[in-house]
C-alpha cells in the first residue's frame, strides 16, 4: 500500500511515498519557490535525482505535477493506489494529543491554532487543502509537532505568569520537535527492551530541543510557548529574560517584530559568533581560531548540558541519552564536548564509537553510567506510519 508523507512550508512542499507496512522508501522530492519566480522541483528515484523547471503558483500545482511524476515513471498507475496521505502539522494545540483523520472540523481547528504558528499551520493548510483537492480518496491525516508532547503535566507545562494567561489565552508550553522525539523514543525503548525507560532525547539540528521521557511518554521538553524556547539554536536564542524585549524596543528604536525576528533569526550561534548558524562553518572558524565561534560553541554546548542534568534530575536518573537531527548526528565534537561535561554523571565517551556521521551508534565505553546513542531520526517514516494506521 503506497502512503505519502508530506511537509508543506509557505513556499516549499517536501514528500516521500512509501510502500506499507515494509516502510520502503519509493520516491522523495521536493517543490521549492511556490507562488514565487523560477520555481522548480527534485525529485529523487531509483538512485537518480530528477530537477525540472516549471510554473508553480500554489501548492495545488505541485500535487499536480507530484501525481504527474508518480504516473509517468510508473510508480503507481492510478491515484486510488495512493490510500494515505500523512501531513506534518506544526500546532495541533492542547487539542491533539495524537495524530487525526483531517476532517474540515480539524482544518478549522487548525486555522484557529494559527495564531499559535502563524509561520507554519497557514502552509500546513495549504498542503492539506491541495491534496484532499487532488487526491480525493485518500485518507488524510494530522500528525502534529506538539502531540507528543501533550502527555506533559500542568506544572511542566505552565509558566508562572497569571494563570489566566493560560486558561484565557492558551499561554503555557506546548513544545515542538515531538514527532522526531518520538521516533527517537521509540526506537530507544526497543534498543533498551525495557517498558519504563526513562529517556533523554536531543535533537539537534538548525532548531534544536531536549525532551525528558519516561515509559515512552514525554514529561518535559526544552521547547515552550514557541520555538525559540530551550536551548541555544542555529539562528535562535533559547531561553531569555523577557524583559530584554521591551528594553531592546526602547534602545534601538527597533519595532517589536523587529527585535523578536532578531531573536528568531540573527541570535543562537549566528548571534554569538557573528559568523554562521550551521556548525560546520562555527568548527571550521573555531579551527582557525576565530574567538567568538569557540564561544558559541561553549555556550551552545553549556545550554544543552544544561538540559541534560535538569532533567537527569527530573527524571530521578536516565537510562539513556541519544542524539539525533544534523547536529546530533554529525557533529563528532559537539557530541564529544556535551558528553564530557557530563562526566561527573558516571558517562563515559568511546572516542572511536563516536567518530560516526549519520549511523546509528552507540558512543559510550560499556562501564559509562549511562549510555549515550547517535539515532538518525525519521520524522518522514513517523507520519508515514501514523498515515498508515489510519488506513490498514
Ligand atoms: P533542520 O533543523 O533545519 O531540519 P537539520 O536537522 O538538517 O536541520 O540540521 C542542520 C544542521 O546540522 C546544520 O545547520 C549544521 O549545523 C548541522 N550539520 C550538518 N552536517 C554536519 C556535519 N557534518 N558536522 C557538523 N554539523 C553538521
């Protein structure tokens, strides 16, 4: 049975289909530059990669020529074979502890939520809309960021501002990152075979998040109200005292969207280093001795650290760490530093374990107190099963 599984930004659209249950990969691809000049699509099948140059004015125009490709290089033959179709939702709100059927009573609970994403939910409809439009007969399905992290309870997720805030406004943490935190989480409970694992999982990538699991449930995750929460990320800041907005606003003469689009995209490493936001270019400046990308990277490692204990803490001690997105899974030194700094917790590095991109790992020597694993996650394959379970 072949699920799509779909990630639509405001002018981007991401699939990959699978065939189901086996979970094989088929086709992958993605439509850049929607509603915008010189847009085009790639396409990834059999090991070739297909780009091609065309009109795309919306997001309808891209299903379009998605179904175009399926048909022509004999993916499937007709669109009933298409029997899900798995959409990643940012903001599902405390509504949606899990993933849903998308009926219209869902698509207008996401627009509601919009005010929560109002960057991400608007394109996730967009996408939505497209395929119900031209892919009629498949089931259509929600599977939300912040779901996973629903299972949190009120003192994790409240923040002590009145409480009206959160009953009248819906002012509380909601988290992100949830769909790879639980892959992560899943995959780490049948590498420990053990029910009530209690688990940290990091995901670090260009965004970048710390969740605290116990029995396969989420207690406590560093991502908040917004994103921009937890720790130190790409272009993000993390956590701040909120009171630098106001004092910003009156300093600089900036607007208030001004200061907070620089707290979303001119802070976190790039803020710091004044150089990049990818970690590649902070290592490679920190080579050649740049002073403000080794202090970056100190803070960005501190901040996660940081997590890591409170919620080794929280969770009244872990049974295992893992990292996961492009940082987690590639960077050797930002793992080798973290881990480090965690050695008063009995964990111990394998400096020849660790030297892995992108694989599956396990990075600690077997006396380390706790062991710490490199887990490439797979948000893709997460939507793609959540889809498929609604259909089989
Ligand atoms: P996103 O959060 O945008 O999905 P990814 O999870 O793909 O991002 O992570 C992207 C980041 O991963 C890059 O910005 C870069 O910092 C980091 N990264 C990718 N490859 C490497 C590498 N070989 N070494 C160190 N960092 C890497």
């Amino acid at each position: 049975m072949k699920i799509l599984s779909v990630n639509s930004g405001s002018s981007s659209l991401k699939f990959k289909m699978y065939e189901m249950p086996e979970e094989k990969e088929i086709i992958s691809g993605v439509f850049e530059r929607i509603g915008e000049n010189n847009s085009f699509y790639t396409i990834k099948l059999n090991g070739e990669k297909i780009e091609k140059k065309v009109e795309l004015d919306n997001h309808e125009d891209a299903v379009k020529y998605l179904i175009e490709e399926l048909i022509e290089n004999k993916v499937i033959k007709s669109l009933e074979e298409i029997k899900g179709v798995g959409h990643r939702v940012v903001h599902g709100a405390d509504k949606y502890a899990s993933s849903v059927i998308i009926t219209n009573d869902v698509i207008r609970d996401l627009e509601k939520f919009s005010d929560l994403a109002p960057l991400h939910n608007p394109a996730n409809i967009l996408g939505i809309k497209a395929f119900k439009k031209m892919i009629p007969n498949a089931v259509e399905v929600a599977v939300f960021d912040t779901a996973f992290h629903q299972t949190m309870k009120e003192e994790n997720y409240l923040y002590a501002v009145p409480y009206e805030w959160y009953t009248n406004y819906g002012v509380r943490k909601y988290g992100f990152h949830g769909i790879s935190h639980h892959y992560l989480t899943k995959r780490m409970m049948e590498i420990l075979r053990k029910k009530d694992a209690k688990i940290i999982t990091c995901h670090l990538g260009n965004g970048g998040s710390i969740t605290a699991v116990c029995g396969g449930k989420c207690v406590d995750t560093s991502m908040g109200f917004t994103p921009n929460a937890g720790i130190i990320m790409g272009t993000r800041t993390g956590d701040i005292d909120g009171s630098i907005i106001p004092y910003m606003v009156e300093k600089t003469g900036k607007s208030l969207s001004e200061i907070i689009n620089i707290l979303n995209k001119n802070s976190g490493l790039l803020g710091i280093s004044g150089v990049s936001n990818d970690s590649r270019d902070i290592e490679d400046g920190i080579a050649n001795g740049n002073k403000r990308c080794a202090l970056a990277q100190k803070m960005f490692v501190q901040s996660i650290v940081d997590y890591i204990a409170r919620y080794y803490v929280k969770l009244n001690g872990v049974d295992a760490i893992c990292f996961a997105g492009g940082i987690g899974e590639k960077s050797i030194k930002t793992r080798k530093e973290i881990i480090e700094k965690l050695a008063v917790l009995g964990i111990k590095l394998d400096e020849q374990a660790n030297n892995v991109r992108g694989k599956e790992a396990l990075i600690t020597t077997s006396d380390s107190g706790i062991p710490c694993y490199v887990i490439p996650t797979n948000e893709e394959l997460m939507i793609a099963r959540d889809a498929f379970s609604f259909v089989k």
